[in-house]
C-alpha cells in the first residue's frame, strides 16, 4: 500500500456529502490501516503478533474492568478515548517494539510528524480535539493518562506470560528492561504493579527473562 495515498483515493465517496461529514469518513477510512500495523507481542488466542487495533481494543477493555484499581480516581470514557487514540499515529510512524535497541531513536519525531498530517485530515475542531488528547497521553501528566499508560505496559505483559515469554525472549529484553516497563504500571495502580511484579518474578524464575 503507497503510505502517501489515502484509502479513502482508490475508492471516492459519492458527491453529495456535505463537507465536514466527508472529512470525518475520510479519517475514519484512514484508521482502517490501524489494522496492519503489527507489533512484537504475540496473541495469546493465536499463532500470530498482536496488531495495533487490537491492542487498542484490548486497552479500552481493561481501562472498562481495571479502573478501580487506579490510584487516583479517574474518568473511565476519558481514560478510553486516550488509549484509543494514542497508537493511531502508527499509520504512518510505525511501531517502536520496546526491546529492540534503537528503534525508539526517532520516535518522538516520527510520531509527531505522523500526528499532525493524520489528525490534520478532520474539521478543524476535532483535529485540534485529537491532537490534543494524543499529546496528553504522550505527556501522561493526568490521572487518565497515567492510567492508559500502565495499561499500555500491563497488556503487553499478561500476553508475554500466557504465550510462555513472549518478547522477553528478544535481544532487549534484559531483566532491567523489562522492570522499566513494569515502573510504568506501579505509577497509576499499586495493585496492578505488584501483578506486574509477580509476572516478571515468575518470568524470570522461570527463565523466561534473562537476568
């Protein structure tokens, strides 16, 4: 696929639509590619690597059934729209696996280069509304944001234990990795940060983490 033509250009929308409502299906045509970016951590239903719209998915999900264990209270549909929207950058940026070294040297450019040509496809208004719910996920400096960002850390953990290792096998992967990102989930919930620490003490016992 030409990363420079949109989807919604191989196949036009009839004449007719009014403008802003165009615009919105243009975008929303666009994140159907959301759906071929894959990352490096496998499913656990399947033979196969998890894509990003199905991490986004799964986030939403347990931002629905895990809020309670949030050390600061927050707004579940606000928390759900950040990790909804915080991976649709990888259209064009594509992903950063954690454990491979160098791959995150220029993330923060890519991503936002990749955000301001994406979000820029909406009405102004919602443009504007997008781009900044993506910063404030990025910048995690709200209750809902650091939320979505352990989440972000914890699934990608539970889908390394149930396949059995997972990315910890990759070259990257040393046990002081692999706590960094554990940090990430104590920093929004006590609670689940000590599952993440049982995960990655199990992991590692079990020699599915280098030491």
């Amino acid at each position: 696929m030409d990363d420079d033509a949109l989807i919604i250009d191989r196949q036009p929308l009839p004449a007719g639509i009014p403008e802003r409502l165009a615009a919105q299906l243009r975008f929303v045509a666009e994140a159907d590619k959301l759906k071929t970016v894959l990352r490096a951590s496998p499913l656990a239903a399947a033979e196969r690597r998890e894509n990003d719209a199905e991490h986004s998915w799964h986030l939403a999900l347990m931002v629905i059934l895990l809020a309670e264990y949030a050390d600061e209270p927050i707004d579940v549909g606000h928390a759900m729209r950040l990790v909804v929207i915080h991976d649709l950058v990888e259209i064009y940026a594509g992903d950063s696996p954690v454990f491979v070294p160098g791959a995150d040297g220029d993330q923060q450019e890519r991503e936002a280069a990749a955000a301001d040509r994406l979000f820029g496809l909406l009405p102004p208004d919602q443009a504007g509304e997008m781009r900044a719910l993506w910063d404030e996920f990025e910048a995690g400096l709200t209750p809902e944001a650091r939320f979505g960002k352990a989440m972000d850390r914890l699934e990608p953990m539970l889908l390394n234990w149930l396949a059995g290792g997972g990315t910890w096998g990759m070259p990257g992967a040393s046990e002081a990795a692999v706590r960094a990102r554990e940090a990430g989930v104590v920093a929004a919930s006590t609670s689940l940060g000590d599952v993440a620490g049982l995960l990655v003490d199990e992991g590692l016992r079990r020699g599915w983490i280098r030491p």
